[in-house]
C-alpha cells in the first residue's frame, strides 16, 4: 500500500465533503437563480468528487492501481453554456452576500486545484500523478467559472452602486 498517495487521498476526502456541505449549505441562502444553480451544479460535481475519492481509496488499501477506477464524467458543457445575465430585482445588500458566497467558493476550488497540483508533482506513482492532474483540471474548470461568475456580478453590483473602483 502506498502511504503517500492514500494520506493524499484521504486528506482530499475531507475538503471534498467540506466543499459539498458548503455549497448544499449556501445554495438554501442565495437568491439569484443563476448563483443557485451553480452552487447546486458544485454541489452535485462535489458528491461525485466525494464517490470517486472513496473508490480510489478503497483500491490503494486493497493494493489495487488508482487507475482501475473510472472517473466520474464531467459536464463542461455547464460551464460553457452559461450567459452573462442582469441581475434582476436583487437587492444591493443581497447581492453582496452572494458575493461573499463566491468568492469563498472560489478560494475553495483554487485550494483543491493547488492541492490536487502540488501533489500530482511530488507523487511518484504515475498512476496517481495522472489521477491527480485530472483532479486538478477538474478543480480549475470550477474555481475559474466561479471567477467570471465573481467578476460578471461585481460588474453588476459596482454599476447599481453608481462607483467601480480602482481594480
């Protein structure tokens, strides 16, 4: 059994699950439909994360390749297919929380792609350096479309502000 790729792998289990339960947990408290379904579509993609990071640790306890375990398919189509759209009717103050609500997501993926990066470099299995640079793309894909959702908003927030400031 290798102990580095399943101290990995388990360490990755649990900000898994952390990033599931935030995002079941802030989808009940945004109001804009589109960050809703974000987070909902994240929270889905999570469980999914969560599945695949358990099968993968059952065959490294069992002596099993982590490349025997097939990858949940991704849907990059979701990331693609959304549109910038005006916030319609929200409230200033509501906004701003589903701002906060953004970008801790996307400090959250970003996390998880470093993670999945960083240990995808310093792991010597090949079988795992793969798995964990798909992880990785996996977790860029996220954090980068919670990015141009950050910045579509904080476009719409600043204009119904009358102010944009120096960034």
């Amino acid at each position: 059994m290798n102990k580095g790729v399943l101290g990995i792998l388990k360490f990755a289990l649990s900000r898994e699950i952390e990033g599931m339960k935030f995002y079941q947990e802030k989808v009940r408290a945004v109001k804009d439909p589109d960050v809703k379904e974000v987070l909902e579509q994240l929270s889905e993609m999570e469980n999914g994360h969560v599945d695949y990071v358990k099968k993968l640790i059952e065959n490294v306890e069992k002596g099993k390749s982590v490349s025997e375990v097939k990858a949940p398919e991704q849907n990059p189509d979701f990331f693609k297919k959304r549109e910038t759209k005006e916030i319609v009717g929200g409230k200033v103050d509501e906004i701003a929380s589903e701002l906060s609500i953004l970008r801790m997501a996307y400090l959250i993926e970003d996390d998880f792609m470093h993670f999945y990066g960083d240990s995808a470099e310093k792991i010597e299995d090949v079988d795992a350096k793969n798995v964990f640079k798909m992880l990785s793309s996996w977790e860029k894909a996220h954090r980068d479309m919670l990015h141009s959702l950050y910045e579509e908003i904080s476009k719409q927030y600043w204009d119904e502000m009358g102010f944009t400031p120096l960034f």
